[in-house]
C-alpha cells in the first residue's frame, strides 16, 4: 500500500539509528508489529484475574505431559 504521510524527520531518523534498519518502510513496518504486539500483551494482561480454573485444574501435571506448549 502506499501512503503519503508527513512525519518527523529528526524521530524518523533516530529511529532508524535505533534499530540499525536502512529504509523508512521497514521502520514503519517494525513499528506497527510492535504496536500490534503491545495492544495485543496489553489486552491479555486485562484478563489478569478474569479467568477462573476449575478446581482441580492441575497446570503441573499439563506442563509435564508437554502439552503446555501446544
């Protein structure tokens, strides 16, 4: 997609010397995933108490079986 935007170039290129990437599109790249990623932690962290386990909801005995990481 193209897209014209009028940013900061003194942010623009202290970003780019922050993560050592060369060109404008992969900077605004990176910076969406990272947005996407922290909205993403923020809103699992809001369920933080949220969820209640059954009673004899074993999450040991789960990691120990392997399936924790399925």
């Amino acid at each position: 997609m193209q897209i014209t935007l009028d940013l900061d170039d003194d942010l623009i290129n202290e970003a780019l010397r922050l993560t050592n990437l060369t060109t404008q599109e992969e900077l605004l790249n990176l910076a969406l995933q990272e947005l996407v990623k922290a909205r993403q932690k923020k809103n699992l962290l809001e369920l933080a108490g949220k969820i209640q386990f059954s009673p004899d909801f074993d999450h040991k005995a789960l990691r120990e079986m392997g399936h924790a990481a399925d």
